[in-house]
C-alpha cells in the first residue's frame, strides 16, 4: 500500500480532476428525454427535498462529486477510462440483443457494474468507517495488550520511561499520525478502491451476465446504482451489510429499458410490473443523495412518497 501510495505520489497537481463522475455520462444520457423540450435532459430527484421541484439538467451536471478521489486522481480517471471507452459500443449491443454473442461485450458490461460498485459514495462511506474502527481498535490495542511494546518504543525514543497513560497516548497519537495523515488526504482510499475494482472485476469475470427488461415501466437510477442483493434480506448494497462475496447477485440499470444483473449463466429476460417497482424502490433506498428519472418517466409520484417516507424514518 505505502509503495503504491509512494507512486501515485509523482502526480501533479495539474493532473487532478476536480469534477469527478461517480456515475457515468454514457449511461446517464440513456436517461436523458430522446424528445420534445426536454430532450438531452434528465430529471435529478434530490432525496432530501421530497417536495421540492427539481430543475432538469444535462448528464455533464450529474452524477458528479467533486474531489470523490482527492489524491492522484488523474490515474483513477485514466483507469475508468478503460471501461467507459467500451461501453458505448457494449450497450449498443446491449439495445439490438446481441450482447450476449460477443464476450468482449460482456465482459465490458460486468467491468461497468464492478467500476460503480467502487467508484460510489457508498463505498467511500464503508471505506471511512471501516477505517476508524480499526485505527481505534488498533490504539485501544497499543494501550492494553501490546502496552509493553508501546512502553519498550516510548523509552528507546526517549530515553525515560512514560509518565503515564496521558504521556503514553500523547506518544502513540503522534506514532499512529502518519496514518490518519494518509487517511485524511485520501492517499487510503485511493489505493483501496483501485484495489477492489481489480478484485470486484475478477469476481465478475466468473458469473454470467443477465440482461432483463420491464415487461411494462421503466427503471430508474441512484447515485449508488450497482447493488449487492441478498435474497434473504431486504436491505441491499455495501451500506445494507451485503459484501460482494456474500451477495446472491449485483444488479445495474443500464437504462430506462435494461437492467443488468450477475447470475448463474448468461440469458436474457423479462420483469414484472412488481419486479421492477422493487428494482426502482431498491435504487432509492440505496441512494445516498440523488436518483435520475427519464423526464416523463411518471416515477415522480412515487419517487416523491419514498422519499418522503425515508425522511421521516431517519
């Protein structure tokens, strides 16, 4: 971790990308009207405001936070480059039928699904807590069972033996600083998710790719749209407790008209009315900020109910 932090570290600060997409454009503009007034627009539901009215945008002004990688993002970008360049052909594909002909394709949509299951607010989210556990599990741990190794430290450094437990931590604080630096800085973060897309792209590799469409309706997206899903479990995504290994399936909306989900083998398929209402109610419980509607979608209505009703719950 620290030689591969030491590497990113040669970038400069003319590389870094500010407005960085969590969600990419090619798939955003999918949601986008195809007509009429609205047309190239999306509708972005901003989850906290349940009955504000939301202005209409364009994909360039969605999806966005800025400084989501905060340290080397240059090489990040270039790294999600590699799928993005792919995928418009791979979802033409995906529009005509023939994805599942084609490997190459495949591969592409599966490289999507595991490049925003890591490239998410939630992961970041999971990343920052996971991170505090352990930095405080490993402090109590220096201060208890591994106090005479801290004891031994403090005097080599020193020269006396500590005080107290106040001059021991005030020592160990400054030991473990480098840490919280590189946490802080998001030196971390950027090396653990370049790390877990290698590892969520070769756990894809291995599943086949389900291609399922609304036999009526349409779906919709959140800010946080690659989920986790247990059947046996309500809750879904990283933020629902459903690691990738523990997970029955990941699924992705690819567009109003598309979902993509990871199973068993590779098929095509058609969803329920009901089916698809619980793919959208997931996208927006799973949401951290936003979900994206097609203008004239008709999801308005119960977008605005289960956000509201996730309001009064939190």
């Amino acid at each position: 971790m620290l030689r591969r932090i030491r590497e990113l570290a040669a970038e400069t600060a003319a590389d870094h990308v500010i407005g960085q997409h969590v969600l990419t454009k090619v798939i955003l503009r999918r949601f986008a009207a195809d007509s009429g007034p609205s047309k190239g627009l999306l509708y972005p539901f901003r989850l906290q405001y349940p009955q504000a009215r939301h202005q209409l945008i364009g994909p360039d002004g969605c999806g966005k936070i800025p400084d989501f990688i905060a340290f080397a993002s240059g090489s990040a970008e270039q790294l999600w480059k590699e799928t993005e360049d792919k995928l418009h052909d791979a979802l033409a594909a995906v529009d005509n039928g023939t994805v599942l002909d084609s490997p190459a394709h495949m591969a592409t949509i599966k490289d999507t699904i595991a490049l925003h299951y890591v490239r998410s607010s939630a992961a970041r989210l999971v990343h920052v807590r996971t991170w505090v556990r352990v930095w405080a599990d490993s402090r109590a741990r220096w201060l208890t069972s591994w106090r005479p190794l801290l004891e031994a430290e403090f005097y080599r450094a020193k020269g006396f033996y500590a005080a107290g437990d106040q001059a021991l931590g005030l020592f160990l604080d400054r030991m473990m600083q480098a840490s919280i630096d590189r946490a802080v800085s998001g030196q971390l973060f950027r090396v653990r998710v370049e790390d877990l897309f290698g590892q969520a792209r070769e756990w894809m590799s291995g599943l086949g790719l389900e291609i399922l469409t609304p036999a009526s309706g349409e779906f919709l997206i959140g800010d946080v749209p690659a989920l986790t899903i247990r059947h046996d479990r309500t809750q879904a995504g990283v933020l629902g407790g459903i690691a990738l290994g523990d997970a029955n399936t990941v699924i992705m909306p690819l567009g109003p008209h598309h979902l993509a989900a990871l199973g068993t083998a590779n098929l095509e398929g058609k969803l329920s009315p009901d089916q698809v209402a619980s793919v959208n109610t997931r996208q927006i419980a799973s949401a951290i900020e936003y979900v994206y509607l097609r203008p004239g979608s008709g999801h308005e209505h119960s977008v605005r109910s289960l956000a509201a009703r996730r309001q009064d719950a939190a």
